[in-house]
C-alpha cells in the first residue's frame, strides 16, 4: 500500500499550499481588522463642490454646520422628540453634530419647540422661522418633521426633498441649503441613499412647478442653486452618489 512517506515531494508540496493558504488568510484577516479600525476620512469644514446640474440648477455639496451656512433659507429636518436626544450616545458628538449647533444659536429655542409641543416633528410637518440678528448667517429657517425615529426609512426623504423645493419656491428665494440631520438625531442612516433621495424629491417637485407654470397654472422664482450641507466624515460618499445620480438622470 502506498503512503505519503512514499512520495516525500507530494507531501512537502500539499505542505506548503496549506501553509500558503494559511498565510493569505491571515494577511486578509489583518487587513480588514485594520480597515475596521481605520477613521474614515474627515474633509475640511468650508469646504464646497459642484456635484452636477440638472433642470437649470446647479447641485452643490458643502462641509458646514446649518448655524454658520449663509442663505436665504436654510432647511433643517427632525425627529419627533425624546428626552436628550440630541446628546445621547446614538447622536453624533457635540463639535459635528449641525442640529445642536442650529439650537445653541438660538439658545435653546429648538429643544424648547419640541420639548413643549408647538413644534412636534410630524412626518413633513413644517415651521418657518427668522433667525435673531446674530445668531445664525441663514435669513430663514425652515424646520421639517421626520416623524418617529423607530418608523424611519431613507424613503422619507424623498418627500422631505420635494416639500424643501416647494417652501422654497414658495418663499420666492433663488436658493437654499439643506441639512438632513439624521445622524444628528441619533439614526443611523445610510448617507448616499439619503443623499439621492433628497436631490430626487427636489427636482421632481421642481420640474412640476415648470410643468403647471407652462399652463399658467402657477407662477415662480426661477431657482439657481441648491447646496446639501454634510459632516466632515459623510461629504465624499454622499456626493459621489449625487454626481452619478445626476449623470444617470440627464
């Protein structure tokens, strides 16, 4: 009968594959422990792009916080309220997170609509405000619900894209930013997804504003520019999704 010590050269050559094996496994082990750890990479606050054009309006990208933003109106988004949302473990830390930010501007003003129920974050409920000389750079704030945290999907926001481009046409203004702020309310949400489906809600309502305009059936401002506010970690992958999202479309 015959055995491995028969064919010495077969056994050294099973020998080695294995221990190759063995070894490319571990460097691939290593190196998605690494990528794991590895801090995503963090773009400059002020820092602006043009992701695309589409229906005559010019897509931009840009590193702010909504209280430093200038603009006629600048949109923010949130949840319904729950106590210490905003700081809590799921939100993201207090020097990113836009939505603090706005309600420190306003000291307090934000938490105190919630907290009280004028203001209680219905799905696409609205209220538009004046910021105080001094405190923030936008001439308008629009706050829009998010509903319930629990019930939240990246579907949402596409509504939220075409109420945003609605109000905004509606006020008259020839542009205006808009922050999301999921992560600011403690969701986790998926950034390029959320990204698109912002930008799709707004063109569409756009384009059907110009279709009713076409039969006289309404009248607008035509609107130049709009600018979606990201975190240092999220500006690259949401306007990637964006750029090939307006690439597809036109």
């Amino acid at each position: 009968m015959k055995t491995l010590f028969q064919n010495p050269l077969k056994m050294l050559r099973r020998t080695f594959k294995l221990s190759l094996v063995s070894m490319l496994l571990l460097c691939n082990l290593n190196t998605s422990l690494l990528a794991q750890d590895a801090k995503p990479q963090l773009t400059a606050v002020g820092t602006t792009a043009v992701l695309g054009k589409a229906d005559g309006i010019t897509i931009e990208g840009k590193v702010q916080s909504p209280s430093g933003q200038a603009t006629p109106l600048q949109i923010v988004c949130i949840f319904e309220y729950e106590e210490g949302d905003l700081t809590s473990p799921q939100a993201l830390p207090a020097a990113a997170n836009g939505l603090l930010h706005v309600d420190e501007a306003l000291k307090g003003l934000i938490t105190d609509l919630r907290k009280s129920g004028k203001f209680l974050g219905h799905r696409l409920e609205t209220m538009l405000l004046t910021p105080p000389n001094g405190s923030m750079p936008a001439q308008k704030l629009l706050l829009v619900g998010l509903g319930n945290r629990k019930d939240f999907t990246p579907d949402v926001m596409t509504d939220i894209g075409r109420l945003g481009m609605r109000e905004a046409l509606r006020l008259g203004v020839s542009s205006y930013s808009h922050a999301s702020d999921l992560k600011d309310g403690g969701v986790d949400s998926p950034t390029a997804i959320v990204a698109v489906n912002v930008v799709k809600g707004a063109l569409e309502a756009y384009e059907t504003e110009q279709y009713l305009a076409g039969k006289k059936l309404t009248a607008h401002k035509p609107l130049v520019k709009v600018t979606l506010l990201a975190g240092q970690a999220f500006f690259t992958p949401s306007g990637d999704a964006i750029k090939t999202y307006l690439s597809t479309r036109n």
